[in-house]
C-alpha cells in the first residue's frame, strides 16, 4: 500500500508540473483536459496524503476557471463523463473532499460562461437527489452550499415534469429541512429570503399537483 502511495504521489508530481505549464499555454491546457490525466485529479484529490490531496483540489479548480471558453467547450462534450465522475467527489466520505466540491459547484454554475452547462444540470433529477442529500449533511457548511445548488432547481421556471414529481413527492421532507437550514455570518438576511422564496414555490408545487 505504502509503494502504491508513493508511486501515486510520483505521478502527481508529473500531472502538476505539466498543469503549471498549461495554464500559460491554451495547446497545453487543452491537451490536460482532453488527456487521461485529468481523470487522476478525481482521484487525487481523495488521497490519505493531505497535500497531495489539497493540491490537486486547488488544481482542479485552476484548470476549471482558466481559458474559460475551453473549459466551456470541453464540459458541454464531455458532460456525462465529467459530472459522473464529479459525483462521486460530492458524495465522497472524506469530509473536506465533500465540502470543497459542493462549495465550488455552487460556484462554477453560477458563473455566466457556465450557464449552458447549468441549465443542463439542474434538469437531472440524479443531481437533484444528490443535492437534496447533501441538504441533510451533518455540517452546516455543506449544507448551505448546497442549498445554493438546490434552490437553482426549485427555480427554473421551466423544470421538468420528473423535477416537480420529486420535489412534491419528497416536500415534507424537503420543507423541515429548508426551514432548519442555518444561516451564514454576513449573509443571514439574503439566505432566509432565498429560503422563503423556495418555500413557497414547493408549496405552490404540492398545491397545483392536488
């Protein structure tokens, strides 16, 4: 184990120094995103090493806002493999690894080049049941953050009839844990109106499905 350790962080060494590389160079950036390579942060990010681990996680993030229209382009091709492989970081059991991949999804899909991806995104129900998961994650970090992704959801004016199903199908569930949602130092008064406001749309969800 302690050999295969190590022979993983020789690798990381590789795949970073050929990050640094790509972040001056589109070619070189492009050639990282569409290589074997990038699957190995996935993979990185969740070893027993803690730099090594906090270093590709501060890399993945690198090559996701760099070259923004790259990113773009590659995320919308490449869709299925990435979020498939995006979701086992979400609901990962190394605690850190959790609370930075939902921190930084609430965050990449809110940015303007990442709004097609977006709009994608928030017609799954697969990511909307991961979403409502983490919602009762025992840190209060985690749940905020995900909320953020939720609510984006519950608000699409044009949600799918399989989105309505399972947010009516699960709204009592989903109410107590929205009205037990804690409030962030400095954003108290912005995340309670946000909270009303999906409040009130599952409840005019239930309501139009009787």
């Amino acid at each position: 184990m302690l050999q295969e350790l190590g022979s993983r962080i020789e690798l990381w060494k590789h795949v970073a120094r050929m990050h640094k590389i790509s972040l001056t160079c589109k070619c070189s950036f492009r050639y990282i995103l569409e290589s074997n390579s990038f699957e190995l942060f996935f993979q990185y990010v969740e070893l027993p090493n803690f730099d090594i681990a906090s270093d590709a996680l501060n890399t993945f993030k690198d090559l996701l806002t760099r070259h923004e229209d790259a990113v773009s382009e590659f995320l919308i091709s490449h869709y299925e493999q990435f979020f498939e492989l995006y979701k086992r970081l979400l609901t990962s059991d190394n605690y850190v690894t959790r609370r930075q991949s939902v921190k930084f999804l609430s965050e990449f899909l809110l940015e303007a080049p990442n709004a097609q991806i977006m709009k994608r995104y928030i017609l799954e129900v697969r990511y909307l049941n991961i979403m409502m998961g983490l919602l009762k994650d025992s840190s209060k970090n985690i749940r905020i953050c995900s909320f953020h992704i939720f609510k984006v959801f519950v608000a699409n004016p044009n949600k799918p009839r399989d989105i309505i199903q399972v947010l009516v199908d699960n709204h009592k569930e989903l109410l107590k844990l929205l009205h037990a949602l804690p409030a962030s130092k400095g954003e108290d008064e912005q995340l309670d109106e946000e909270r009303d406001l999906i409040v009130k749309e599952i409840e005019k969800l239930v309501r139009l499905s009787v």
